[in-house]
C-alpha cells in the first residue's frame, strides 16, 4: 500500500493523504472523498506505508478512483503551477485547479471528442453531382485538399452523409493529411521584416528572450507568421498570447488563412467547457499545432513547444485581477525559460517592465521603424486646447466637428473616442445636491440613456431612474459629465445623415455583434464610430482617416501612478489606426493642458522621449519597474471586522524583522466599498524581490483569514 499526498481545491498550503494499493505518477487525477462529498483531487506524490508516520494509517481513507493517464498534468505544467503558486503568493491547489479546464475540476469520467483528421481529394471522376453548392464543393475538391470541417462549412452539416457517398460513388478519395506546415499565400517581407526575422529564426531551439518593438502597422503580425512557418516545418507547437480584445475573428482568420493546414486552437472566455477540455488535450498530446488565446492559454499544456509570442505584451489584460493574480506574460517567459524555447513580446508601445528588462542586459531588442504597408506613414497629432475652442455640452469642440464634417464630406470613416460609457456618469439634483450612487458601491451610478436606468459600473446593479430627486422630490434632475451615449445622440443631430455606430461594452456583448460591426465597417455602411477604448486596440480599419480623442486630462493627474503610461499606449494605440492604408491619417486629441509633456511626446511620435520621462519620474520615487511592489488586499461584508483586521495586520506586519522591506499603511481601497463588501489595502514593497517574498512568506504564516474577512496578496500589483 502507499499513501498518497493530493492537492485538492482548497486554500491550504499542505496535501490530504489518502491510501492507493500501487504508487501514482505526480499529476494524476484521482475521485477521493471529502466531507461527506466526492472530490477531485491530483496526486503530489506517493509515499510506501511504511515511511509514513504523520497519522495512523487506519485513520486514511482509500482513493475511490484512478483517472484516465490522459488526464494527466504534465510535469512541466505542475512545475509552472509550482512556480505561480510561490511567487503569486496563492495557495498551490487553487492555482492548479485555475489552471485546468473547468471541467476537468469536476470529475476523472471524460472523453475526448477527437475532430477528424481526415482530408479529401476529387477523383477523375466524370460524375456530376445535383445543386450548385454541391458542384462548386466538387470542384473547390478538384483545387485543393478539404478536411471535413473545411467542406462542412461550404456544405453545411450535411457534410458526412455526403462525403461517405461520394466516397461511395468513387467522386471523392481519402488523402494523407498535408503538412501543418504549409504556408498559403505569404506576403514578401520588406527589409527591416526580413532581417528581424533572419535574426530571431537563428535563435531557434533555445531559450531566448526578444523584445519586438514595432511601431502600429509595421508588419509585426506578418514577422509572426514567418517565425511561425519554419517552427511549424520543424514538427514544434507554437503558442500566441493576444489581449482579450484583439482576439478578433480577423486575426485568427489570418491565421487560418495562412496556415489551412495547421491545428489552430482558439482559447478565450468565449469557448465552452468543452472546447477549453479539447484544446487542452489537444495540445497536451500534440495534435494542435497553434494555440492561439488570451492569458489563461499561458497554462496548456504542450508536447513539443517551440515559440512562445506575447502581442502587445504591455496590455493589462494579461493579468488576472482575481484569485490567482498572474500575469500571463511573465509566467510565459518562466516557461519559455524552463522549455529553453524562444519568447517574442511584441508592441508598439512595450511596457516599462519589458524596457526595463531590456535595458539590464536580460530581453534583446528588435525593431521596425517604418509602416509595413508602402507609402503610409503615421498620422499627424493635433492638440485642440479647450482654453481657446472650449467643448459643448456634449463634450466636443467646435474644430473637431469641422473636421468631422470635412471627413464625412470625404466620405471617409471618423471614430471619436470618449473612454465612458453610457449618457453621464452621474444624475444629480441642483436643488438638495444629491447625486446617483450606488448602493452597494462607494462609486456613482451612471445614467443609460436607451434603457432610462443607472447602472453601477463595477457591480453591475441597475435600477430605474427615480422620477424625482429621492431625497427633496424635486422633480428636475439633471445629467453631469458626458459618456458614449450622449456623444452619439449629439451627432446624430448634428450630422443627420451621418451613419453612427456606437462601440462600448453594451454595444459589443457578444461575438456576433463585433462581426457585424467589422461588416459594416468594410462595406462602409459606417461613417462615424463613437466608442470607448475598446477601437483602440487592434483592430484595422482601412478607410479610417480621423480619430478625436475626449476627455482625456484625467489621466494625468490620476492617484494611479500607471494612468500617464496607459493613456499614452491607448492614444498611440489609437493614433495607429488612422492612416493605415494608402490615406494619411489625422488625430485630433482635446485637452486643457496642451503643453503637458505627455501630449508633447504623442504629437512627435516620441516613444524613447515618453520613456525617459516616466523612466525618471519612477526612479526619482522609487516605484515599479525600480521597486518590488506587493499587495494585502483585505475585504469583509461588516464595517467593523475590516476595521479590527486593518488594526491586526498593521500590528502583525510591524513584528516581523525586515531590514530591506518598506511597510505602508494599511488604508481603505480607493473604492471603498465594492459589490457590498468593504475593502483595505497594505503596500509593501522592497528593491530586493527576494527579501519581498520573504517577507510576504513570513506574514502570510501569522495571517489568519476567517469565513468574515477575505485576505489576498497581489504581487507585482496594476493598480495601488
Ligand atoms: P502590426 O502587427 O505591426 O500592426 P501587421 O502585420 O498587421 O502589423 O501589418 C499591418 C498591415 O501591413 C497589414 O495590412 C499587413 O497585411 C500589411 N503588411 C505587413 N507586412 C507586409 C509586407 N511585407 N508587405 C506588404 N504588406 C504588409
Ligand atoms: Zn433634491
Ligand atoms: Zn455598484
């Protein structure tokens, strides 16, 4: 008999023991129960009896089922999750089970549905089958190789019953499958493409960690694709990291299209459960060749990996804001690290932690300069000062609605761009000065037009307008600040016959909705685009020549040190989609401060300049990249546990030794209260990682969570 340690899904740092008559390789999935309930849990290790001393062994309860060795964790994935669990701070058996397919969660009982591999060919034969569709597939087969899915898409679901007898009447035969490999249509690289790529293709097969800062619209997709073909010739799996919103229909189209061939899996909040089990076993025994997804993807598990690429690396959706708090760029050049394969993180504007790297001697660095597609150059960057052409209510100026006007006269596509959503942020009464807030939120409601409701942007409760002011009944309230809603009703009115689309999170719920925004958008249905920065990121549009950009001081002067980097990414970000083909491109951005070095450094494309400057900036105040940065975060639904909490960590923290660590305060969040529950915060932060972690392991050890106060840590924070 041997005693088996398991991680199970809960916050414990240690294993259960349970008793199994045969040792189990690390990784199984193994049916044991647990309070009354059957769980799953995976084995850590295996250990014969007769070592084991920590209980009596009568007292452990046997494992009541061995998963299939498909389901097995590999090694190097249990090794990432190791890794994950230290350094995020997080319980192991919670990181594994965040980062395995849901359904594997529940039970060791399930099956793979393999998608067919087979690929067919038309014979010679003279038989011509009824019904054009069916002809134009025949002869679609005549040109090229199909797999059923590829034939199923031009025929519909139909597609087995009519290959099996066409197969049957001799018009079709089975064919080998041809190479993943194969490339469809490559563009010719121009010269600074050709030696990114001839330079990084001699780094192949071994770990290397390259920074390619390409300017919007350089052909960094294209250099992808390149890399991609010659590790696909040498057998190896590649994996692409993308932000959420850029895994667009459109680029895995570009994907498909370039490689028909090739497995390409899609992994992203919108696949099933079941999906996310396929891709995960897929890759896991080799059959998919491209993983193409957004962070969670950095967990599959791979056979053979040969290239790992992180695309606009320095975007903040790659890390998770909750439970496990990682972020999947860093853990992807961990892992590159630990398969000694190359990683390619790409942007047009990296992040400082990247430059940061690069500048010590750890990331090399590969650039494009110019605009891969011949004649476009970079748009021009006005700045409107509101000091002169103040905005309207509306919260747009007089020169850009000229300009828009001349842009529609063009025929050409504007986007104006306001980050909020929704008619105003807050609905007030000028008579007793109140103001929508939200009840389970320290934040505003913010008014929704279409709809006549509030809506809290951050726990997402909606209620209907009050028809007058709850407090003295005036019955004339009034709308503050300005949002995507009340911007398109503006220019509705403004330009009649103006098409306008708005694009923001209500306008986008689902898949279907995009695609038919980029529908309309290609056969110019669209003239104007009025939405948040949800157009900024990745998304080509040809006939875009004007961008305006609104309301965007803010950011300047935010208690978020990262603001002045974000805003400068996202407006470069923008700024790139205008001009893009062969049409110079315009961006006009509203300010008060138009002499603020941050729009100085936008308007002269001055990425190196912007750099130094907040390089300085962070230095001179010792904040990240410069300093290590972890997070407590502490929550309770009562007031009053917070309170007792804050006062026992800032007691706890202050006992334990630490020369080399800096201790902040524990202080209510910015948002205090969030979704009911009250939240606090402590900053620690130290120029040694190790004496960080250390640190945090220590106080962790003395930190006793209960079922009324939650306790996080979040290393390497976003946002303090
Ligand atoms: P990025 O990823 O840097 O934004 P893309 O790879 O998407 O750039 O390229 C921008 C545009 O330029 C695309 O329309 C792409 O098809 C085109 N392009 C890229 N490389 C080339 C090339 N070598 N020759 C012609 N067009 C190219
Ligand atoms: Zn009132
Ligand atoms: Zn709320």
């Amino acid at each position: 008999m041997y005693v088996i340690n398991l991680i199970l899904d809960i916050p414990l740092r240690n294993g259960y023991s349970y008793l199994h008559s045969e040792a189990l390789t690390r990784g199984t999935a193994v049916n044991i129960e647990l309070r009354g309930r059957t769980q799953i849990g995976f084995v850590a290790s295996s250990m014969p009896t007769a070592q084991f001393s920590a209980y009596p062994l009568d007292k452990l309860k046997p494992i009541l089922a061995v998963g299939d060795s498909n389901l097995i964790i590999p090694e190097h994935i249990w090794q990432l999750c190791e890794f994950a669990a230290n350094y995020y701070h997080h319980p192991l058996g919670n990181t594994l089970f965040c980062a395995i397919p849901v359904l594997l969660r529940k039970s060791t009982a399930i099956g793979y549905t393999s998608t067919d591999n087979a690929y067919y060919q038309a014979t010679d034969s003279e038989i011509k089958p009824h019904g054009t569709k069916r002809q134009q597939l025949l002869e679609a087969l005549r040109q090229q190789t199909l797999s059923l899915s590829q034939i199923r898409a031009i025929i519909g679901a139909n597609a087995n019953n009519l290959i099996d007898e066409w197969l049957a009447a001799g018009l079709v035969q089975i064919t080998p499958p041809p190479p993943a490999s194969y490339v469809h249509q490559a563009l010719n690289l121009n010269t600074e493409q050709t030696l990114v790529v001839s330079a990084l293709s001699a780094e192949l097969g071994k770990f290397h960690a390259a920074l390619l800062y390409g300017i919007t619209g350089s052909g960094k997709t294209e250099v992808f694709l390149h890399l991609i073909a010659q590790v696909l010739a040498n057998n190896q799996q590649i994996m692409v990291l993308v932000p959420e919103i850029n895994l667009t229909p459109q680029l895995a189209k570009r994907f498909e299209q370039r490689f028909p061939y090739a497995k390409i899996s899609l992994i992203n909040s919108e696949i099933s459960d079941k999906q996310r089990l396929n891709a995960w076993l897929s890759a896991k025994n080799g059959q998919t060749n491209i993983i193409l997804g957004t962070r969670l993807s950095v967990f599959t598990p791979c056979a053979n990996l040969g290239l790992i690429i992180v695309d606009e690396e320095h975007d903040d959706s790659f890390k998770q804001n909750d439970s496990l708090r990682y972020h999947a760029r860093d853990l992807a050049v961990w892992r590159a690290k630990q398969l000694q394969i190359p990683i390619i993180l790409a942007s047009a504007t990296p992040s400082l932690e990247t430059l940061y790297n690069y500048k010590a001697g750890k990331y090399s660095l590969y650039k494009l300069t110019t605009r891969a597609v011949q004649n476009a150059v970079l748009p021009q960057i006005e700045l409107l000062n509101l000091q002169h052409y103040p905005a309207n209510f509306a919260g747009i100026n007089q020169i850009a609605l000229e300009k828009l006007a001349a842009c529609l006269e063009r025929k050409e596509l504007a986007l104006v761009f306001i980050n909020r959503r929704g008619y105003a942020p807050v609905i007030t009464c000028y008579d007793c000065g109140w103001v929508s807030t939200c009840l389970r939120c320290s934040t505003n409601m913010v008014y929704h037009h279409d709809k006549h409701q509030l809506k809290c942007h951050h726990c997402g409760f909606q209620t209907n307008v009050p028809p007058a002011c709850p407090v003295c009944h005036n019955q004339y309230l009034h709308t503050i600040g300005h949002g995507t809603q009340k911007l398109e009703e503006f220019l509705a009115e403004q330009f009649p016959n103006a098409k306008i689309k708005r694009v923001d999170r209500d306008t986008t719920s689902t898949k279907k909705a995009w695609q038919q925004i980029y529908n309309d958008i290609n056969q110019q249905e669209i003239d104007i685009l009025v939405g948040t920065q949800m157009l900024a990121k990745g998304h080509d549009f040809p006939n875009l020549t004007l961008v305006i950009g609104l309301n965007l001081d803010n950011a300047l002067f935010s208690y978020d040190f990262r603001a002045s980097e974000d805003m400068f990414n996202v407006l470069t970000q923008v700024a790139g989609r205008a001009g893009r083909a062969d049409k110079a491109g315009l961006v006009l951005l509203q300010t008060n401060y138009p002499d603020h070095p941050v729009y100085q450094f936008l308007k002269n494309h001055d990425f190196n300049g912007f750099i130094n400057h907040i390089f300085q900036e962070r230095k001179a105040h010792n904040l990240p990249p410069f300093a290590f940065y972890a997070l407590i975060k502490i929550s309770s639904t009562s007031e009053s546990t917070l309170k007792h909490t804050m006062q026992e960590l800032s007691t706890q923290s202050k006992q334990i030794h630490h020369p080399e660590v800096t201790l902040y305060s524990c202080v209510p969040a910015v948002m205090y209260k969030l979704h009911n529950r009250y939240r606090a915060q402590m900053l620690i932060s130290s120029n040694n990682r190790n004496a960080l972690h250390h640190y945090l392991n220590t106080l962790e050890s003395q930190l006793k969570p209960n079922n009324y106060v939650t306790i996080a840590v979040d290393v390497d924070p976003l946002e303090v």
